[in-house]
C-alpha cells in the first residue's frame, strides 16, 4: 500500500517532520483500508459527485489544491515578508489531507460511484477529523480538515487554513456550473 500511496501522493514526502509525514501516510491507508476505492481509483473517479460530467479526477483535484496551498504560501511569504509565516508542514499536511474523509463516504452501487447513507450524514471534513484524531495528527492539521470546506464558514481560520480553503475552492469552483460563467 505504502509504495502505491507514494505513486499517487509525492506531495507527502514535502513533509520535513518525520513523525506527521508518517503520521499523514497512515491517514491514507487508514482511508483506503476502509474505503471501497483503490488508489488507482482515485485516479479516475471524478473529483465531486457535486459537478455534472466532470472529467477532473479526484487525484488530480487534490494534487492541484496542494499545489496551489503550496504556491499562494510561497507566493504571499515572499511578498508579505516577517508579517506572513508559514508553517510548511502544517500547510502541506493539512493540504494532502482535506479530503481523505471523502474515501469513506463513497459507496458503490451497480458500478455506479455514490455517497453513502453514512457519509450524507456525516460529511468529509467530519470524517478526516476522525481519521486525523486517530493517527495523533497535530491540531493545526486537524483545524484545516475541519474547516476547509464550508463547515468551516462560520468560525475563524489559522492563516494555514486560509490558504488551503480558498486553494481547494480555486480547483474546485471553475467546474461548478452555477458559480462559473464558462
């Protein structure tokens, strides 16, 4: 698992910490363990089951989401200098991990790709909180899965999770068709 894991996600080894870089791989393979996905799947599944006819697959979402995370970081810590610290590992970790909830809130019905009873109840931010917890995934990390998604709207964000919400909305919006005009 851990080798297919490292095919899908190289964003992980971005991780300097050791002990969350290992923490966030178990994360995963908790997920897959429990999902009915494979990692190959999750090359070729849509990203959302919320966009019509979506040719965007959910690796290629999350890949695109941390790599914006990492660039806007960059981008603004060059420009905002000693006012703007980013926490790298926080924000890569809590990047990669935003969406490891969705594995188990998909079932499969005749082939057909579908949220589950559990997961239209208990949503994804939700569930990547409880798969985080578990693996003693740091509370900053933890903070950005539980608010990165609207969940998250009504209370306040650390600049990590900042970054991560609107880079996640950036790869995500543009295939909304009623939030885009294209």
């Amino acid at each position: 698992m851990r080798s297919e894991l490292k095919k899908i996600w190289p964003e992980i080894e971005l991780i300097k910490d050791e002990e969350l870089k290992e923490k966030v791989y178990n994360c995963w393979e908790y997920a897959l363990e429990k999902s009915v996905l494979t990692p190959d799947d999750l090359e070729v599944i849509p990203f959302s089951l919320l966009t019509d006819k979506c040719n965007i697959s959910f690796m290629n979402h999350k890949r695109t989401a941390v790599q914006l995370s990492i660039e806007m970081a960059r981008i603004m810590e060059k420009n905002f200098g000693d006012e703007f610290k980013v926490k790298w590992d926080i924000l890569i970790a809590g990047a990669i991990l935003i969406d490891v909830g969705k594995l188990i809130e998909y079932e499969l019905k005749n082939n057909e790709l579908s949220v589950s009873s559990a997961g239209s109840l208990i949503r994804h931010p939700f569930s990547g909180l409880a798969i985080a917890d578990r693996f003693d995934i740091p509370a900053e990390v933890q903070h950005i899965i539980a608010t990165h998604s609207k969940e998250g709207d009504l209370g306040k964000r650390t600049l990590e999770s900042i970054i991560v919400h609107h880079a996640d909305f950036v790869s995500f919006d543009p295939f909304r068709k009623e939030k885009c005009l294209i």
